[in-house]
C-alpha cells in the first residue's frame, strides 16, 4: 500500500496510517495482520483500542473475581464448621 506506515503497539495490534485515516490492525491466528477499525485521529483510535482491551480483559478479570469469592464462600463454610465442631 503507498504511502502507508506501519506503527507496531505490542505482537497483537499495530496502527497503519495513510493519508485519509488511523487504521487498527489485529494479527490473527495465522500470523496475518487484519483490519479491525477505521479512525479519524490518532487519539480516537488510541481511546477505541484501550475500551477494546478493557472489554477484553474484564471478561478473565470477572471470572477470576467469581472463582475468589467461590472459594472465600467455602472458606467461610469450612471456618464456620469447624468452630461448630468444638
């Protein structure tokens, strides 16, 4: 692509610009890198990756929240029939 430049963000997304917009690259499975969103500015781009990583993440951040309070409510179970047993 002409007059295309590639800035690497970390191994998952890289931003390409060209003279019209701020495009959001994703590297799939296969090693390919994918068009994921179109940006006006570089600062709209910047905003939509951080929610993006931020909705991605909360996911495994819930259910480590989950798993915690699973194994907090046995503990207390555990604790609570213990000092019932004495």
């Amino acid at each position: 692509m002409a007059g295309a430049k590639f800035h690497q963000i970390n191994d998952t997304y890289r931003v390409r610009t060209d003279p019209y917009c701020f495009l959001l690259e994703r590297r799939n499975a296969k090693g390919a890198w994918v068009d994921i969103t179109y940006h006006p500015t570089i600062e709209v781009l910047l905003e939509a990756l951080l929610e993006r990583e931020i909705k991605e993440n909360l996911g495994g951040l819930q259910k480590m929240l989950e798993i915690k309070n699973e194994v907090m409510a046995n503990f207390h179970q555990f604790v609570h029939a213990e000092r019932a047993e004495k």
